[in-house]
C-alpha cells in the first residue's frame, strides 16, 4: 500500500487577460496484492481538486466570467497482471473518472470517462518485449452525449543494459 498527497497552485489565463489561480490538492491510495506466484492485482484511489491532469483531464475551469475554479475529481482503478509462462504475460485494467463540472463549463467539456485495457507481452530475449493491447474508452460529456472508442496498438521493447 502507498499513499500520496499533492500541493500546488494551478491557473490559467482566459483570452489574453491575467492569469488567474487557485491551489489545487489530491490524494493518491494505491495498492499491490499478490495473488499466486504468478498473478498480482493492483488498485489506485485518486481524489481531490483541480488533479485531473494526472488522468489526462482538466484541472480548472471558469466559475464566473473572470474566477477560476479548480475542479473536484475522484477516480479508481482495478487491474491484475498475470504471467502465463516465462515468455508470455497479460495485464487486464479498468478505471473510471469523474469530474464535478463547474456551470461555465462547455456543455460539451467532459464529465467521466471510463478505460478498459487487455494486453498480451511475449518476452522472447532478455531484453525484448513484444505486445498487443486492446483498449475500449467512453466519455460522457457534461451535457449528456455519451462516446465510445476502441484502439488496438503494438509496442516493441527494448530495454538497454
């Protein structure tokens, strides 16, 4: 088990006018657990203010025509890592976020995503890793259109001595 915390102060600047900033804060709760020899499943909690960058969403936005607000966001995730021979492994992850969206906010700026990802890695030097991922996404925007996205991408690994 891990706990984290952050302390800083975010803005923005509006069409050219000043800066204007707020102080942002979070918690990060993450956790290992190993399952068998084989398997680990792993968990993160993630909450606080003005924090979304760290999941690739906004920090702040308007509250008024010149204040800033930085937004309220809470977030989880849940995965397992799993090694199904000495060459191959799997990671399976599912995570959802959640913004508390401000009334000056774009209708059409984002509320909560949801990611879900399953990979296969082939191992077969030391040093080289070979993969395939899956990723399914959605995204509900504060005005209630809804979106969905499924990916497939490979990576080569190479990792230097």
């Amino acid at each position: 088990m891990q706990v984290a915390n952050l302390w800083r102060a975010g803005g923005f600047q509006p069409t050219g006018e000043e800066v204007l900033t707020g102080t942002a804060w979070g918690m990060n709760c993450t956790g290992v657990m190993l399952l068998s020899r084989d398997t680990k499943a792993y968990s993160q909690i993630i909450f606080g203010n003005g924090i979304g960058s760290y999941r690739d969403l906004p920090d702040a936005a308007p509250s008024a025509p010149r204040e800033l607000s930085v937004l309220p966001m809470f977030g989880w995730m849940v995965g397992v890592t799993h090694d199904w021979n000495k060459q191959l492994s799997s990671n399976f992850t599912y995570a959802v976020n959640r913004l508390d969206n401000t009334a000056f906010q774009r209708r059409d700026d984002v509320h909560e995503t949801t990611y879900l990802a399953a990979n296969l890695i082939y191992n077969p030097l030391e040093r080289v890793r070979v993969g395939v991922e899956y990723l399914y996404g959605t995204r509900e925007n504060i005005n209630g259109d809804t979106g969905l996205a499924h990916r497939l991408q490979a990576s080569f690994i190479f990792d230097l001595p």
